[in-house]
C-alpha cells in the first residue's frame, strides 16, 4: 500500500485536488504498484516555510512505499509528481520536494503484510 501526502501553502479547490489525486493514481505505476492500494492526502493552505520565507509558493510530497524502488522508478517519480503539482498548482519546480521512505513492515486489515 503506497501512501502520499502533498503539502502545500497553497489553497486548491476540490476541482484541482481530484485531478491531483487522479494524476498521482496514474503516477504510482512508475513504482511498480497500483492505485488499487494507493492512499492520497492533500494538505492546502499549511503553514511551509524555506529559507526562512514563505512568501512563495511551496509543496513537500512525502511518499511512502512498502517493500522497495529502484533509483530510476524515484527519480521518474520524482519528474512527473514535480510535473503535475507545477501544471496544476503553477508551482516552481524548485519550490516542490519529494521524499520517500520504503517500509518493510506496513499493517493493514489487523495484520501486517
């Protein structure tokens, strides 16, 4: 079960986030996974600071993934989350990170897989 959170300073319409969520759903495969299992959360309008500022516009993704990637999956990954928060957020490519974390013991249903 992949999980991605998107934060951002921004505020986005629900029209905006569920194409977010839509393009994300498409984007999990490039990680070998589905959006069958895929959990999405969008945070709009938090409070993001870099360099001390926070007057532009900002995101940090952070994805989580149970078992493994390859560098190559992150780094296509990394491209088209970059790609789709800029086209539909209008946010700078530079102002826009991406993280992951892989899990080896992720629980779901009352067990762990």
């Amino acid at each position: 079960m992949p999980y991605i959170q998107v934060r951002t300073n921004k505020q986005i319409s629900k029209e905006v986030e569920l194409k977010i969520k839509e393009r994300l759903g498409q984007a999990i495969n490039l990680l070998g996974k589905s959006e069958n299992w895929l959990m999405v959360e969008v945070v709009a309008d938090c409070h993001l600071y870099f360099k001390g500022n926070d007057n532009e516009d900002y995101a940090y993704v952070d994805v989580k993934l149970y078992g493994n990637g390859s560098r190559e999956a992150f780094n296509n990954m990394t491209a088209t989350i970059t790609e789709i928060l800029n086209s539909n957020l209008e946010i700078k490519p530079d102002n826009i990170y991406v993280s992951y974390l892989e899990v080896a013991n992720w629980g779901w249903n009352g067990s762990n897989f």
